[in-house]
C-alpha cells in the first residue's frame, strides 16, 4: 500500500519517542533532585532504606549474571547447531540488562524521592503527590522508553543488516528472524522480570510478614516504628518488590505486546506496515503519556476524591489522544482495514479500564465485597478468610468475560471468520492497545511505594502528625491504584500471552497440525499447564514462609540480645535483616524461575509440540484466575483491615480487628508475590516455546 | 466378530450382576437389622439423627420434584420439535429417581446402623467395623446395582423398540438414539447428584460449623457434647452430605462414565462388541467387588494399621479380580484389540489407585505435608492458612501427572495416533477400569460417615469412654478413606468427564470443525468454563457462610433463652438447627445448580458449539485443580488439628491448637461442600451439552 521507503522511515518514530522519554526522564529527575530533603534525621532514614536497596539489586543482578551467562552459551549453541540466528544469544542478553535497567532507574529514583515527598507533603498535599508522582513518571517513562530504544535497536540493526549484509534473503525469511530475534529479547526481558517479581516479592513479603509477627502482634509497637529492627527492610521491600518488580514486569509485558504484534502483523498479510504499526502506536501512546502528565493536578483541592480526580485526569486525557492518534495511523498505515482494527485496539484500551474498575468492585472498601469481608471478622478468623476466598473467587467472574469479550470483539471485528491471521493480529493489537498508554498507567502505579516509603520516613523520623496524615491519604490512593494496576497488569499479560501463543502456533505449524483439543497430548497438556501456576503459587508461598521465618527469629533474638530497643535508647541492628531478606530471596527465588524455564522444554519434549502449545493455553487460564482470585483475595483483605481501623465493626484493637490482621497477613504473599509472578509465569514460558521451537521439534517424541 | 445373537444375550450378565448386588443388600440389611441397637438412651439419640436426615431428604426430595417436573416439559417440548428420541424426558426422570433412590437406601441405612456400630464396638473393635463396614457395603452394592439395573431397563426397552417396533431404522441411528437417552438418563442422575452434593454439603458444615463456633469456641463445650443444640443437626449433616451425597455423585460417575463408553465404543467402529464391553466390565466388577468384601477380616488384630490392612485387603482382592477378569473380557469381545484396550482399562484402574495414594501423602499426618502445615500452628493463624493453601497447590501435581498419564497411555496404546476413535473409546475405558470395583470402594468410603455418627452416638448417649476410643478409631480410620475416596471421586470425574466430552466432540463433528484452541471462541470458552467452577465454589462457600451464620444465631438464641442446658438439666431444641440446617440448603441449593445447568446452553448460544467445546475443557481442567486443591487443603488443615490434638506442638488447648481449629474451620466448606460439588458440576455441564446440542446448535450466534 505505501512505499516502502516511507514505511521504513515511519519506523524512525520509535527511537524518537524513546527519546522524548529519556529526555522527559531526564528532567523529570533533575526536578526532583532541587527538592529539599529534609532533616538530619529524615536523610539517615532514607539512607538506610537507599542503602539496603542498592544491596539487594547488586546482589540480585551478581546471581542473574550467572544465569544469562548460561543461557548465552546455550542459545549460542543452538543457534549454532540449528537454524535459529547468530543475533539469539545477543538479543537475550540485551533484553536482560534493559528490562534490569528499567527497574534500576526506578528504584533508584524511588528510594530518593520518598524522603522528598514526604518533606513537601509537610507542606502540603499537593506538593506532596506532585513529588511522588514525578517520581512514578520516572518509572513509567524510562520503562516505556528503553523500551521503544531497545527495540529499535534491534529491529534497525536487523533491517541494515539484512538490506547490506544479507540482501538475497527472502522477504519472508528476513521477517521471521527478526520476529525470532525480538523474541528473544523478550524472553530475556522476561526472564529479568521473573527473577526480580519473585526475588522482590519474596523479600518484600518477608520482611512486611516478619516485622508484624513480631512487631505488632508480639511487642505490639506501630507499624513502620523505628524500634523494629526488620523496619528498615520492609520499606526496603517495598522498593525492590512494588516497584522494581513491577516495573520488569511491564516492561516485558509492553515489549512482548509490540514484538507478538509486529509478527503477527507480517503473517497477516500486511508485509511491512504490518510490522511497523505496533511500533507506531505505543510511539504516540509515549507522546499521550507524557503530555497527560501536564493534567495530573489536584487544583488546590484536598481528600481522597480529589487525589484521585487527579490521576485519572491525567490517565483519562493520555488514553483519549491515543485513541485518537491510533485511529489516524490505523487507517493511514492498513487502509480500508483500519477502520476495523482500530476497533480491535481500541477493545483492548477499554478492556484495561473495565478490568481496573472490576478490581476495584472486588477489593475497595466503597463496595459492598469488601465491606462483606470486613463484617466476617465479626464471627472470627475463619470466617475472615473463608469470605475472602470466596470474594477472590468471584471475583474472577467479571475480568474474564472482560477478556473473552476483547478477544471475540476484536477478532470478529477485523474479519477473522474469513481470514484467521488477521483475527489473530487484532486480538494482539488489543493488547497494544491495553498497553499504549502504560508510560503513565504506570506513573500512578509507581507512585504508590514512594508515598509508603514516605510515610514510613515521617513516622519514623518522628516527623508531625499532620505529615504523617498526609503521607497516608497518598498512601491509600496508592493502594487504590496499586489494585487497578495489578488489574491491568495481569490483563495485559493474558492478553500478551495469548498473541505470544497465537505466535507460537505459526511456528509450529509447518510441522504439525493445530492445537486440536481432542488429541490426548494437547488434552494432557492443557492440564499440565493449568496445574503449573498452581504448583508455582505454592513454592513462592512457601519460600516467603521460609524466609519470614528466619526474620522472625532474627527480630526476636535482637529484641532479647540487644537491651534498649523497646525503650529507644538503642538502634536496632536493620543491615542483618535487610541482609538475611537478600539472601533468603535470592536463594529462593531459584527454584520457581527454574521451573518456568524447564516446563516448557521439558513438556515440549515429552508430549511434543502440540502437547507444548496445550500446555501454555492451560498455563494462561489457569494463571490468569489463579493470579486475580490471589491478587483480589489479598486486596480484599487489605482493604477489610483498614475498614475496621476506619472506626468499623469495634475498630483497632477490637477482636474484628485481630482478625482482619490475620486476613491482611494471609493475604500478602498471594496479592504481593504468587499472584504478580504468575504474571510474568505465563508470558515467559511461551517466549521459551517459541525461542526453543526448533530444538523441541527436533528432540520430541511425539511429532 | 461375535455374532449378534450371542452379543445380545450377554447384554443380560448386566441385569443378572445387578440383581446379585441388590440381593446381596437385602441379605445385609437383614443382617444389619438383627444387631443389636444398645439402650434406651442410644436410641433415643439415632431415633433423633434418623428423624432429622429422613426429614431433610422429604424436603429435598420435594424442592427437586419441581425441577424434575419443568425439565420433563422441557425436554418434552424440545423432542417434540427436533430429533430428540420421545424417551428422552422419561429417561431424564428414571435417571433422577434411580439416583434418589441410591442416596436414600444408603443414607436409611447409615442411619440405623450408626447406634448399631456404637453398640457392637461395645464388644469389640472387629464387631464395630464389621457392623460399619456392612452398613458402607450396603450402600456401594446399592450404587453398582441400582446403577446396573437401570441402564439395563433402557437398553432393552430401546433395544426392543428399534428390533420389533422400529425395525427399519439404520444400526448408527438406532446407536445414536440409544446413547442419546441413556446419556439423558445420566443427566438425570446428574442433576439429582448436584442438589444432593450441595444442598447436603452446605447443610452437614452449616451445622458443624456452626455448632463449633458456639460450641467449642464460646461455651467450651467437647465435640458431640448432647448440650449443644445442634450437634443432632451436625450428625444429620454427616449423612445427607457425606453418605446420600456422595453415593449421588459416585452413582453418576459410574453411569456416566459407563454410558460414555458405550458410546464411544460404537463409534470406534466395534459395533455391539463396543457397546457392550463396558457392560460387562461393570458386571464382572460388581461380582469382583461382592466377593472382595468377604476379605474384609482384622483377624482379631487391633490399631490403625491391622484396619486399613483389612481395608485393603478387600479393595485389592476386588480390583485383582477385576483385572484378570476384564483381561478374557476384552479378548473375548476385541479380539485382537482386546489387548491394547485392556491396558487402557488397566491404566484407569491403576490411575485410581496412585491418585488415592497422592491424596493421603498430602493430607495424612504420617507424611511430610500435613505435619509442616501442622508444625506451621506454631507462629500462628495467618501461618496455619497459608501453608495449607500451598500444601493444597502443591498435591495437584501428582494427580495431573497421574491423569495425564493414563489419558496419554491409553490412547496410544490403544493406537489412537493412526485411529482417533480408538484413541477415545480407550480413555472412556480408562474411566470405565477406574470405577470397576466401585461397588467395594464407596463401601470403605461409605463406612466413614458411620463410624463418625457411632462415635458421636456414644459421647451423647454417655457410654463408657473405651467405647468412645474404639470408635475414634474406626472414625480416623474413615478419614483416611474419606481422602483416598475424595480423591477417587474427582479422579474418576475427570475422566469421565473426558468421556463424555468425547462424546460431544463425536455430537457436534456434524455442524462443525473441531476445537482448535485457535479460534476465539474456544479459546474464549475455556476461559469462560475455568472460570465456573472458581464461581460456582465462592457461591457455595458463600451459602454456607450464610448457613452457619443462621444456626450461630440459634445456637445462641437457645443458650440464652432455655435456662439450664448447660448444666445438662433441660433439653436444647435440636429439631429447630435440623430445620433451619435443611431450610437454608433448599433454599442455597437453587442458584448453584441453575448455574451449571444453564451456563452451557447460555454460553452454547452465544459462543456457538465450538466455544462450548472450549468452555467444557476449560471447566473440567480446572474444577480438577480447584477441586483437588480444596479436599487437599481441608483435609491436611483437619489432620493436622488432630496432629496437635496427639500430643504434638504443645498439644490441646494450646495457642497452636487453637490457630489448627482456625485452619480446620477454613478447611470444612473448601472440603466437604465446595471441592466434592465441582466434581458433578463439570460432569454434568458436560451432560447438558450433549443432551442439548441440537437446541444449541439451531440457536447458536455462531456456527
């Protein structure tokens, strides 16, 4: 339809996207760096948490050093041995550091801004969400755009390479080891992401765990009170898990979105423009973000309400100029059917905001399920959790019609009854579309930690009170938007997974025949992958266990060996525990990253490629539920806690209290490390499908 | 290969093999009724629990005659208006009643033989299991006969219709109309199976909850103490749950899995041989099952292992039998196929067994799993919640691996690779080998509930306490086989579901192209269908929350009101907890079962056949995983309170008892409502499909 030169000039719109986010990111820090940090006091309290921080990450990327070592030499071989591209090894490691980069540069940021948020928010609350929130946008941002940076990187690289060094190569080989090579940096993006969900979450979770079972239940002191020894590491947790853990994990989920698209728009028939529409679209979705982050303004105005208003101002604004824009590039890029897959895009868009709102329904103390679960602390503990199973169960209900309805409407819509690759191309534009704005999503997501942490800091500073109420209406908006983040989290990876899936079938199909459900390998797939986010779910509960555990004992045996703490004449020793987190995660979270490397291979060999493809759709649903009945389940809880605090139902203290404490606890691990990992679960293990295809073709034994 | 004549007239070991079942009962009631029935004060007692479970069953038994009587019309109408065969709505009512019928011999029995057992353990502990263990095999031969007797009442009407009334219709329609009523008749007892499984399971842990949280937790009072006003209803409760129950649910299984078969083994091309061959399988099982029972002997040894021992003697005599009999059976009927089909059988049989020993590593306290979960009691309730929801995570690894397994075995050897149909009619078979010696392992199953009730009979009736602990015995030996029977019954589910999904499969080939995981509407469905049985369990969860919290307020109401209970001078008001119990599940019981009834033929409409399809895969894998994760999780939670009550982790009355009995409650709904109710619900979806696919397909939005 266009020329090619056009079109290949189009893609130039990505790397200059790219960079309107660094350069935003940029200034955007030095901002931050001109706010004051606030006392002597404040600055050693922020410190620690900076310091325990950067511990962590160092020690994490030393251990995941190893691991990509390994897997370079691995694909090398393979691509050695097979037809996979000498770019293999390369792009996953490429993938790695970005995705690794991403989540530095946010944490980075975090950890210095919290103490600034919370000297604004003495201020006042505007000032106070205006810090934190820039500081989210430094996430959003540098996660969209290294992002967009490394995927052009690569696809130009690919495309000189194949225009100057390889010319005689077919047009359809050339589109095939590019999508193979993207892929690839994917998986090593995902594999980062995976490591530092599970590695994060397992630390935030066993320090938060550990510090209440001693702290407040045990010695009963506050909640982020400097006397705790395992205080320092729980706000550490917050950074390494919330928001270095997120930001991987989007990361990889909006560079799977982009890559699966541009592939899957080559073997829809679109040839280049195909290709290049995804990047176009989450080009101008950076744009939108950045100038939908001029809305976020609360006028003046204070209360949760108008907090709130402020936020979805700014999300609201960036999704309406890229629905907009995308309409545009749409019908200028495919034409007459443009118009269609703008719809397809556009289901994907509207089906992120519906999720949202479903995981508020489900986990907001404004809505009658969360209000229910809080009243079940009345007859006890075991009614507490029963009603929170029950409301995480349900509360499955609405996403996956959400899901379901995005997929038919998009697929029916661009004409998949007729042309079954098209259809396919639309569902994974949906998922660009969920993803396009996600450098601002993500800014309201991110800045939820930093209020925490600024919280923690006012407290135990001993900054006024005022400081501290302030800190803690930011705090709860975040706990709002951190539940329609995970929301948009999971919903955007069961969307990415399937258009990664749908790749994956392309794949095989030259070899085998189609994912028939009738077949016992793909029927037996299907439940081994079901039962694999399960069988994960289980370790990483397990590992926080363990590893909360250990806090335990260390907070007790320094509240006994150490005289002085309970009465603030002494400093309790925070570096062993923020030490013994470190290790316990990254000793941990081994073995659940190994699992979601091997299944795949494992099942690929066994029940062959069909079985495979069975496998990863069964990982995908079950995940998928599995992920927000855990999520929605822990959100509740959370939520029914702090109704009762509000004054409800006897209040803080009362035996409805205790037992939504219990709630709460129960509930961290699920809502803070299984759920989000199974996230990143499902999406890696098609990446390891598709990247290993050849080698799983060749060694399986049933072809 | 055989002549027709001979084929028809061993159709006839099915009439004859029922009646040597039912003969059998007759001559063990008589047995049963000679026992002795103890003193005035234990008959008092079971006169109290026979009342209220024979009231409960006349109400429920009323509440389903609406049901039964709209669908009749229904089906009615629909026969009259499309190819439906005009038996189809009697078949529906005859499946329903002959189901009925099982659960009530079964449940009438229990109920008289649980003073009985208590008396006889007076004696010794041989008698005591002799006395229970007849009281079970009761109602397993009753399961296996009725079941038997009434498959035979529609072969040979149909096989009569189609020889004298009919003669001119083609051997595949006469096939197909055969296996379309029998299959009716399935969803009959099917749906009498759900409202029996779930209105008894919300009724038995409405009243043991209940009667715990006042009981126990507030007034201190032990368990079966006769001061508690609804420790009749909790007794009730054991029998219409967990004897009328799940003798529905197995009835079903059997007869599903066994019409499936016969289905499937005519479209594979065997002609009357296939259908057939799961006839006289099930025949030869219900001999091998009778004569197994006589195995059933202590030898005058005492302790938990001489009665399992004696236990298992009898299951494994049974399925040796079985085996070596379904070996000259197949050959017999297959020929030279009859060796491959055998393994397929052999490879279900054998699954049984190795699901049943998965269960008890993950729930039995002489394994690893149930004493970590126990040991976790020890840093509290959060602790205790959270390692059991992974220990139940956990232990659906080796089912699925197991299932897996036998579904792929079976169809390769059987040769599906080259002969699909083959393929199937050998995982039907798989089922078929499973359930074969039903008759004598719902009998170990059965005894449970019987033991339980003796037990409580005794405490109330105030016999002496050797008696109490003989009964404990027997009761904990119940237990165990209550899990390995749980574990069977989801087991066995599945496999039968897969059978009949076959079946569909074979229905819709006519309209459609197949369920490729490709086409939104699949993928879509399975979605959807995995979401159910997550819904279908927060409903049930959610109605006995609503249950327990009624008989709380009652229990309550009654220690205030009626002075002098709690000195044991004035009697508490046991019939109102029975009436409340039973009103509550008629009433919770509707919405549950609407659901699973109408959410095929809503979601055959708008997804169309093959997203029906998909909806039916996606339900059966993961009510597997949710079903097996729910019985696991509850029952390590409940042995591992019985673990501490040992002695272990500071023993009764401890703060880790008391987080055990939090775990234990969480546990009841999880294992004895919500968990075994998904086993009919996925089988029973599976059913209204198949019975309803023509309706479907004329209204279906998508063809």
């Amino acid at each position: 339809m266009n020329p090619e030169p056009v079109l290949r000039s189009l893609a130039l719109t990505m790397p200059l996207a790219a960079a309107a986010a660094l350069i935003t990111v940029l200034y955007l820090v030095r901002w931050l760096s001109l706010k004051d940090r606030g006392n002597d006091r404040m600055q050693k309290v922020s410190g620690a948490i900076s310091k325990g921080a950067d511990a962590y990450l160092k020690r994490q990327y030393k251990t995941v050093t190893f691991f990509f070592a390994a897997m370079f030499v691995i694909l090398a071989l393979a691509s050695f041995y097979s037809k996979m591209s000498m770019f293999t090894p390369f792009a996953f490691v490429t993938g790695g550091v970005f995705s690794g980069l991403a989540g530095y540069v946010g944490m980075k940021t975090a950890t210095s801004s919290n103490v600034r948020t919370a000297q604004a928010a003495s201020r006042s609350l505007e000032e106070g969400l205006k810090v934190a929130f820039s500081s989210g946008s430094v996430m959003g941002l540098t996660v969209v755009g290294l992002a967009l940076m490394h995927i052009s990187l690569w696809y130009f690289t690919l495309d000189w390479y194949y225009t100057e060094i390889l010319p005689s190569a077919s047009q359809a080989a050339k589109f095939a080891q590019m999508a193979s090579v993207l892929l690839t940096s994917s998986m090593g993006a995902s594999s980062m992401a995976l490591f530092a969900r599970v590695g994060g979450g397992i630390f935030t979770k066993a320090a938060d765990v550990g510090a209440d079972l001693v702290g407040k239940v045990e010695k009963n002191i506050p909640e982020d009170d400097a006397r705790n020894p395992a205080v320092i590491a729980d706000n550490v947790g917050d950074n390494v898990g919330d928001v270095a853990g997120m930001g991987a994990d989007l990361y990889e989920s909006y560079v799977g979105s982009i890559i699966a698209a541009s592939a899957l728009g080559a073997s829809a028939g679109y040839g280049l423009s195909g290709t290049i529409l995804p990047f176009m679209i989450a080009s101008f979705g950076v744009i939108a973000s950045i100038i939908g982050g001029f809305f976020v303004r609360t006028g003046g105005k204070s209360g949760q309400a108008a907090l709130l208003g402020a936020l979805r101002r700014g999300t609201n604004a960036a999704a309406l100029m890229s629905t907009v824009g995308s309409f545009f590039i749409v019908r200028y890029l495919l034409g007459a059917d443009g118009t269609r897959m703008f719809f397809a895009l556009f289901s994907g868009l509207a089906a992120g905001v519906l999720i949202g709102h479903a995981t508020e329904i489900y986990t907001s103390s404004s809505y009658k399920a969360t209000k229910d679960v809080s009243r079940s602390s009345l007859t006890g503990t075991a009614t507490v959790i029963i009603s929170g199973l029950s409301s995480g169960m349900r509360s499955t209900g609405l996403p996956v019609l959400i899901i379901s309805g995005a997929i038919m409407a998009s697929y029916y819509i661009a004409g998949g009854k007729l042309e079954p690759t098209k259809g396919l191309f639309a569902v994974s534009l949906a998922a660009v579309g969920m993803l396009s704005t996600l450098g601002i999503t993500l800014a309201t997501d991110a800045y939820g930690p930093v209020a925490d942490n600024a919280g923690g800091i006012a407290q135990m500073a001993g900054m006024s009170h005022y400081v501290r109420e302030r800190t803690d209406e930011l705090d709860s908006l975040g706990n709002t938007t951190a539940a329609t983040g995970k929301g948009f989290a999971i919903g955007s990876a069961a969307l990415t997974a399937l258009a990664l899936i749908a790749n994956y079938n392309d794949q095989i199909k030259g070899f085998t025949l189609n994912l028939n459900l009738m077949t016992p390998e793909t029927m037996s797939g299907v439940f081994l992958g079901a039962m694999l986010p399960f069988f994960f779910s289980a370790m990483t509960m397990d590992s926080v266990a363990r590893a909360a555990g250990s806090i335990v004992d260390e907070v007790r045996r320094q509240f006994k060996e150490i005289p002085g703490i309970m009465e603030g004449s002494a400093d309790p020793d925070y570096a062993t525990c923020v030490d013994i987190c470190t290790a316990s995660a990254q000793k941990e979270m081994i073995m659940p990253s190994l699992l979601a490397i091997l299944a795949p291979i494992v099942t690929g060999i066994v029940l062959g490629p069909n079985g495979l493809g069975g496998m990863l759709v069964g990982a995908m649903v079950s995940g998928f539920l599995l992920a927000i009945m855990m999520s929605n389940a822990g959100g509740t809880w959370d939520n029914a806690k702090k109704y009762i605090e509000e004054g409800n139902f006897g209040g803080t203290g009362s035996d409805a209290h205790k037992a939504g404490i219990v709630g709460d606890t129960v509930g961290d691990p699920l809502k803070d490390t299984s759920g989000p990992s199974i996230n990143i679960l499902i999406k890696l293990m098609t990446m390891v499908a598709i990247v290993f295809t050849p080698v799983i073709v060749s060694l399986s034994l049933i072809k």
